[in-house]
C-alpha cells in the first residue's frame, strides 16, 4: 500500500512550474555574484578560508578562474530553467553550487544550504519530462506524471526548514522579544508603518507572529481549506522579510517552494484555458489505466523499495540533524555547537572583538595579532563570534608564525562577546593554548558558558 502510494502518478505540471522558477532563482543569484563584486570579494581576495569540517580539502579555483566556475553556474541554471540537458546540467549545478557553499563557512548562509538540498533532490526528480528542449527533442521520455514521491520529498524539504525554523523560536530570547525588538528599532524609518516599530505590541506580533506561522504552516498547507490564507501567510512572510532583512533571494524562493504544496496540476488549472475539462477527463483516464501513453513505466519492485528506502534514509537525517545540538551543553547561539544546518534563521544580533595572543616559549617572546591583518573585513565579523572559526584561525596564526621561523607557538584569544544586547563577556578561555586544542566534535570544554541570562535592562 505504502509503495503503490509513493509511486502514484501525480500531475507534473507544478515540478515543471518548480523547474523553470528555481532555474530563474538561481540564474538572478550568479549575476548578483557578478554585479556586486562578491566572487573577487569572497573567493579570490582572502588569503585564508574557514573549512566545514570534513572539507578542508576544499579549495577556490586559482586566480580568474573562479569566475569561470560562476559563469558555468549561470549557463546550468539556464540549462535547468529551460529543462535543456536536464540530468546532466542538474547534477552538475548542485557539485557546482554546493563546491562554492564549502568554500568558506564565513560565507554560511541557512538559505544556502536549502538551496543545495533541493539541488540534490531535483537531480533525481525528473522534472524535465514537459514543457522543455528534452521532452521536444526526445518525444519518449514526455509525460503529464511524475511519481507522488517527487513532489512530497520537496513538499517535505521545504517542510523541515519551516518547522526546525520555528522550534529555533522556542527560546527565552525570542519569546521576550529579542532580537526583534533591536532589529525593529533599527528600521523605525521603514515607510508608512515603520514608526509602529519601536512599540512593544508591534515587536510581539512579530516575534510571535513568525513563530507560530514556522509551526503551523505546514499543517494548515496540508488543509485543502486552510491551503490558499495559509500560502498568503507565508507569502506575507516572505516579502516582510525581503523588505525588512534585504536577504537576496530567499523570499522568492521560499515562495515558490512553498507553492508544491498546492495541488500538482495548479499551473494548468491557472494557465491554461479550458484545463477543468481536460483535468477531470485525464483523472479518470489516470484512475483506470494507471500506465498509459505519455506515462513512465512503472519501476521494478527492487528498484521501488530502494527508492523508498532512500528517500526515508533522507528524510530520517533531515529530522534528526537540525536536532543535534540538544548534545551539546550551553546556549546554542552562544556556543555555536550544533547551529548550523539546524534552521535557527535570523535568530540572533551577536557581536564581538577579538584579540589574539601568540607566543614562542622557546624565545619567551608573545606578540599581538590582528584578524583584519589576515582576514576580509566580512570575515572578520563572522570569526570573531564562533569559537569553532576562532580556533581555526588560532591555528593559522600558528602555521604562519612558524612559517617564520617559530617552530614552536602558543596562541591564545581575548574575545568579548555580547548576545542580544547583553554586556560583553569572555566567550573563549584566554588561558586555553588554542593550538594544543584539536579539531573535533565534541564538545569544546574551552568555551566560557553564558552568564548574563537577560539582556541589559531586562
């Protein structure tokens, strides 16, 4: 039952709608790249880059060559967009996007990290079979079907982010009201309602307004009568945050991911003249020959319950993910363990100053070093608030340093750090050699607990 479920046909049209829109997307962020001089800025610039663990050995394209790789990014975008060499340009604009998103973890963004999900997702969804270059050039492979898991896995990743999104929300911070009350004070000149903004009431719908549409929002989606106030909810989101937060493409793309919730045969019904007719004549033709012309071929059992398998394996890691960080002890905003790829979205204001302390016990001699001597100003900002980029650049000290003729070198950090809008406190123990701490896991015994529960003024 469950198997006949999951490879039901269902309408392809909305995949196609999905195809086209996220082709576009990703086609609009490659010339941002360009336009705003962000692929010099971030990947030929720096002399040092912040690695995901696991994927040190990631590294930039040498000189110009980087701009090469988004210029292949933007032609596979246009190759998905037109459904043009589909299987391979698909693949390769996931390896593609997702090779840029490992390049420096100072460049993390969570919509990123969706974005290259869905990437890989859509390199097994066949969402090229209609209205593209692929189906007119190979009449074989045309279908009005695609099998129901192929929209429910999407239906389901767009489904995880809102919702972790929400149970991000359920802390002590948001539900005083911060850091929406800051980020509010700070846009009182947003027009026509932004002098609302510094008002408590205003600062509460909010904070509490985004929570509960992260949580209820799929639920109501998956409500036929709940479905349309549900999307307008969403879509009210979206652009609230596009006008208020200024975060590239996310909005649209949230938007239209959010859109597969809506029955699959939608972009006919709208598009098309005269659809209602041909819609319920092709469910009925749909109900009584389950494989007809113009409809893949049903796949080997074996092949069925691996696909099954997979996608649940998938679904299982997507669950339990954006979970781990319960493992770890602390507050997760300030320790950072565990926080990304969990879906805290724009969750928190951190700021912090470091300074870093580097001494030779052979000559007895300790010298200051500066992040901005080393590192891009964006950079930087990003370090200087997560200790395990601190402790990543401790290390880089090091090896410069005895690059230079220390072979052996202690460095150890200052960092005032604030959260929220609480006093600056020490969030690395600057009495920790951080070049004797290894890499790991685990958690980081060197990272000085929070001890303000409240901000100032609380």
């Amino acid at each position: 039952m469950i198997v006949r479920r999951f490879f039901a046909p269902l309408d392809i049209a909305s995949l196609v709608f999905f195809r086209i829109t996220f082709g576009t997307l990703m086609l609009i962020e490659v010339w941002r790249y360009f336009s705003h001089g962000w692929i010099a800025r971030y990947y030929i610039e720096p002399t040092f880059y912040f690695k995901y663990y696991g994927f040190e050995w990631v590294h930039p394209w040498p000189g110009p060559w980087m701009y090469v790789h988004f210029l292949a990014l933007g032609a596979l975008s246009v190759c998905v967009m037109l459904g043009l060499w589909y299987r391979v340009a698909m693949p390769l604009l996931f390896l593609g996007f997702t090779y840029v998103f490992l390049l420096d973890q100072a460049n993390y963004l969570n919509h990123f990290y969706l974005i290259s999900l869905f990437l890989l997702i859509m390199t097994f969804v066949p969402a090229h079979r209609a209205f593209s270059v692929d189906a007119a050039r190979h009449p074989e492979i045309r279908s009005d079907t695609t099998p129901a898991w192929t929209v429910w896995l999407l239906r389901a990743q767009i489904g995880v982010a809102y919702f972790f999104a929400g149970v991000a929300k359920l802390n002590a911070d948001w539900l005083r009201g911060e850091p929406m009350r800051m980020w509010l004070a700070d846009r009182s000149d947003f027009p026509v309602i932004g002098q609302l903004f510094t008002q408590e009431w205003v600062v509460y719908l909010f904070s509490y307004g985004g929570l509960l549409l992260d949580l209820s929002v799929v639920p109501l989606l998956l409500w036929p009568r709940a479905r349309p106030f549900a999307f307008a909810a969403a879509l009210a989101f979206h652009m609230t945050n596009a006008e208020l937060f200024q975060i590239g493409i996310f909005p649209w793309f949230g938007s239209a991911a959010t859109m597969l919730y809506f029955e699959p045969d939608w972009p006919r019904r709208v598009l098309v003249r005269g659809w209602q007719r041909h819609a319920r004549r092709k469910k009925r033709d749909m109900a009584s020959q389950p494989i007809e012309s113009g409809t893949p071929a049903t796949p080997a059992p074996t092949r069925k319950r691996v696909t099954l398998a997979l996608v649940a394996a998938y679904l299982v890691v997507q669950v339990f993910l954006p979970l781990r960080h319960f493992l770890y002890p602390g507050n997760v905003s300030w320790t950072e363990e565990g926080h990304r790829f969990s879906w805290h979205m724009k969750l928190r204001t951190k700021s912090a100053e470091a300074t870093f302390f580097a001494t030779a016990p052979l000559s007895g001699k300790t010298w200051v070093t500066h992040p901005a001597d080393h590192l891009t100003r964006r950079q930087v900002r990003e370090m200087e608030t997560r200790p395990d980029m601190i402790l990543q650049f401790a290390h880089h000290i090091a090896r410069t340093a005895r690059a230079e003729g220390h072979p052996l070198v202690e460095v150890r950090a200052l960092v005032m750090a604030s959260l929220n809008g609480r006093r600056p406190q020490l969030l690395i123990d600057p009495t920790t050699d951080l070049v004797s701490v290894r890499r790991s896991l685990l958690p980081a015994s060197w990272i000085v607990p929070i001890k303000e529960p409240h901000r100032r003024g609380d």
